[in-house]
C-alpha cells in the first residue's frame, strides 16, 4: 500500500487554490462592470419573453433589481408589463421612459402596497381584462427593515428590534410573495387561445436572498422573511404539482441597489469603493441588470423544468467557505 509522504515542501498546498494577483483582479472587475453598464443599455433582444404578460412589484430606482428587471423583460418582448410600487418618487418617470425606449410593450404602471390582498387581486384581475392571459408573475418588493441600522451602520441585534417591526418586515417581504402564488396561480392557469396561450402555466419568481440561506448576511427580521420566501417557493411548488405553474425562489448576494446604496456611499467617502466585495469568490458586487437576467431564466420557458428551487446569484458568497483571500500566484 502507497504510503503518505512525511513531508512536503514547505509552502505547497495539498489543494491547489491558483489566484489572480491584486491588481489584475481590479482590473477585471472593472472591465466586467463597465461591460454590465453598457449591456444594461440595450434595447434589442431575442424574444425570450415574446407575447408574455408580467407584473413585477418593487418597482424602485433605476439600480434596483425591479427597474432592470422590467427593462430587460421589455428588451425580450414581453406584451404588457404591470409595474408596481408603493412609493410614487420614482416609477411614473421610469415607466414613461421604458415606454419610449420600448414602444412595442405596453407599460401600465401602479402605486399600490405589494403586501394588500387588495392591491395584487386588483392587478391580477386588470391584467385579465387587458390581455385575457398571465405568464409571469416577479413578487420582488421587499425592505431590509422598517427603523434603520444600528450603531455605526451595523444591522441591530434581535434584542433591539421591536416585535412590530418583525411582523411589518415580514408582511412586505414574506406575505407579499404568498398574495403574489394567491392570486396569480389561477390566472396563470387560464388559456387565451387568440393571444397564443394555448398550453396552461406560468412562472412565479420570489426574490429571497442569501440571508434566506445562512446566518450572517443580515438583520434577524429581514433574514427570516427571504428564509419564509425560498419555504413558499417550495411548498408552492408542491401543491401546484400539474398545473404548470413553476414557483421559484431567487437568491441574490451583495447587489448594489438603493436599499444597498449606503454601503457604497461610506466606501466612495472613504476612497474604498473598490473594496467592495473583496471577500467574494467574483471580488465585486453585484449589480440590478445580473438579477434582472437571472429572473429573465426563470420567467422565460427555458427554465421550463425548474420548479420550487431556490437559484442563489451571488458571486460564489455561499458556495465557498472564505476565511482569508488566497494568496496571489501565477496561473
């Protein structure tokens, strides 16, 4: 039998871990967002989503993952996206501007709160009316909490959230994605033979996140809400079983959005902005436009078999278990 050597040389790994240096990764990661920056701008796609009617809710800012989301829906040739928000700052303008940009979608917009019964059977039932079908139906609308940081900027302790404060983050972010598989479902089910929809079913997509996943990436009320999020994706998934309608969860990691803004506000002071996301596996963020493709997988039919899985965006942050970064070697 082969014995083990008693010794290797000093500073060989018995797993190789090869490694760009410092500054090449800086480098990389700036080509690679310069480029997301640039294919965010497109309007011309491949007619992934072609006829299909969606509603997306949080539906904020330009960097948010709704934003990008429905502009990339609106770039793969959805019919009619119903865009929805509780705030009114800004998705009048952003609606009135992706419909410039996309002339052949129909773009509805709605000022409504995505965890009323009320709001989302009233947005299901108009969407009926409108187009007599539903396909997809982005449940995104979410907050990291309802009082803000702790000290310093850090998330507070259990100890220091309110139990009203737990059941409101919940509300927005768990109850709003059971009205979306509520109501939406039956729709998704009905047929619209004169619009093409011949065959029942539709996509569903939950955004959780990776603090749905593990502990550590956020705040006790706002990671058992996204925890809540990939569970109903799941059971959803279960009881709709030969419908047709697929319920998924979607995970994302760090992304720069407004309700992450902050963090890259204290960096840009500090002169640290590319620091970002040096402990990930990708050494960056993420950004709106890689979810929104992400979402376009689960809502076009080219995720046709995915069903009740939670899909995690987030640079390699869960996958490896990153104590320190490698050391830099020559590949």
């Amino acid at each position: 039998m082969p014995q083990e050597p008693s010794a290797r040389p000093a500073g060989v790994s018995i797993i190789a871990r090869p490694s760009t240096s410092s500054r090449d990764a800086l480098e990389i990661r700036r080509q690679v967002l310069a480029r997301l920056a640039t294919d965010a701008k497109v309007t011309h796609g491949s007619g992934r989503l072609k006829g299909k009617v969606v509603i997306i809710t949080g539906v904020g800012p330009d960097i948010s993952i709704g934003a990008a989301t429905a502009r990339v829906f609106a770039r793969e040739g959805a019919a009619h996206l119903y865009l929805l928000d509780y705030s009114t700052q800004h998705l009048p303008v952003f609606a009135a501007r992706l419909a410039t940009d996309f002339p052949a979608t129909k773009i509805t917009h709605i000022i409504a709160d995505a965890a009323s019964a009320s709001a989302i059977s009233s947005v299901v039932a108009r969407a009926m009316a409108d187009e007599g079908r539903l396909d997809v139906f982005f449940a995104n609308a979410g907050v990291t909490s309802t009082s803000g940081l702790g000290p310093g900027g850090a998330p507070r302790q259990i100890g220091e959230v309110e139990p009203d404060e737990f059941m409101e983050v919940m509300r927005i972010n768990a109850l709003s994605g059971f009205l979306a598989v509520k109501f939406a479902a039956p729709a998704m089910g009905k047929l619209c033979p004169n619009k093409g929809k011949t065959i029942p079913g539709g996509s569903i997509i939950l955004t959780a996140s990776v603090a749905g996943l593990r502990a550590g990436a956020g705040p006790a009320p706002y990671s058992a809400s996204k925890a809540a999020a990939v569970s109903l994706a799941q059971t959803a998934a279960l009881e709709l079983a030969g419908s047709n309608v697929r319920v998924n969860a979607l995970c994302p990691g760090l992304i720069h959005t407004a309700m992450t803004d902050f963090v890259f506000e204290v960096a840009r002071a500090r002169g640290a902005s590319d620091r970002i996301g040096a402990a990930i596996p990708m050494r960056r963020q993420g950004v709106g436009h890689e979810l929104a493709k992400a979402a376009l997988y689960l809502a076009s039919d080219e995720s046709s078999y995915v069903n009740g899985t939670a899909l995690v965006v987030d640079g390699g942050l869960v996958g490896p278990v990153v104590t320190a970064a490698p050391t830099p070697a020559k590949l």
